[in-house]
C-alpha cells in the first residue's frame, strides 16, 4: 500500500514524495530518515510550489488554478492515508485503497478523510444536485406561499376589524340619533 501511494503520488504530483538528500547533506542515510520520520507534504500544494505547474497543467489540457482543485481534498486525503508512516493507519489492503479511490471517482465520501457532517452533505449534493436543488426551490416556495398566505389572512383580519369598529360607531350614532329624535 506505501508502495502504491509513493506512485500515486509521484503520479499526481510529478515528483515523490521525499526529496532524495544529496552527499552533502547526509546521503542514503538521510534519505531514510525523511522517508520514515517526516510527513510528506501534501500533492496539491506540491503541484503548486511546482515551477513546471502550468506545463503540467496544460499537458492535461486545464489550467493550473483547476488542477490544485482537482488534486486538493480527498485526492490528497487518500494519497497521505497511504503514506502513513504506522501500518496500521494506512489502508488495511490494495482493495481498500481501489474502493477509495472508486469513491473518489463516484462522487462519494473517501474513508480516507475525516468524517464530518458537512462533508458527508457535499458530497451527497454533488451526486444529487439538481433533485436537492428542486427540494431547495420547492421548500422556498412553500414558505413564500405560507408567508403570503399569512399575510393575507393578518390583513383581512384587520379589516374585517375595523368593518366592525366601523358598524358598531354606526350602530351607536343610529342609535343616538333615534333617541334625539
């Protein structure tokens, strides 16, 4: 799996994931520190401190702000999960690693990234996007009709109101009027 996520990294990033140390700064050995004590920095911000990133972007025929998208997230989440320096913090198997990644393709939660509720509703509004917008526009205008509805009813409350104000002070100055007379 470390294997597999050093390639998917070099594939994505256009470099691995550790710079190898030269002679003078300590070599093989060096190496080999970085590799099993440092983290590795994540692919897209790598890709964006890259000087060939507008070559490798336009060699995938898109521009370099759309390829640090298309890398930032859940691409970076399953890379580092698989760089994990503990075993047991990486995925479990290559099958695990396949299934995250034919999440990532399908629109789905990776288990790779943290869970979180609002990451679990993007992605479930990116997969259905135009039957949560009809809900949205459906809920909007339901309040709307209840809103106005509302309305209404206060405004013909107050008039129906005031009709009887009206025919009470009537009813008085009749009365009033019939007593003079």
């Amino acid at each position: 799996v470390y294997a597999l996520g050093v390639i998917l990294y070099e594939l994505i990033a256009g470099e691995l994931p550790f710079v190898p140390a030269s002679k003078e700064e300590g070599g093989w050995l060096e190496t080999f520190r970085r590799i099993t004590q440092d983290a590795p920095q994540r692919p897209s911000t790598r890709i964006k401190a890259s000087e060939q990133l507008t070559e490798r972007a336009a060699a995938r025929g898109e521009s370099a702000q759309a390829l640090i998208q298309e890398v930032r997230g859940d691409l970076d989440w399953i890379i580092l999960k698989a760089l994990q320096k503990n075993p047991s913090h990486r995925y479990e198997s290559v099958a695990a690693l396949r299934r995250d990644i034919e999440s990532l393709l399908a629109s789905l939660p990776v288990e790779a990234h943290p869970p979180s509720l609002k990451y679990t509703a993007e992605k479930f509004f990116m997969r259905h996007r135009w039957p949560v917008l009809g809900t949205l526009v459906g809920m909007v205008a339901l309040f709307l009709a209840i809103a106005v509805s509302t309305w209404g009813l206060i405004r013909a409350r107050n008039a129906e109101m005031e009709l009887r104000a009206a025919l009470h002070s009537e009813r008085l100055a009749s009365a009033k009027s019939k007593r003079a007379l």
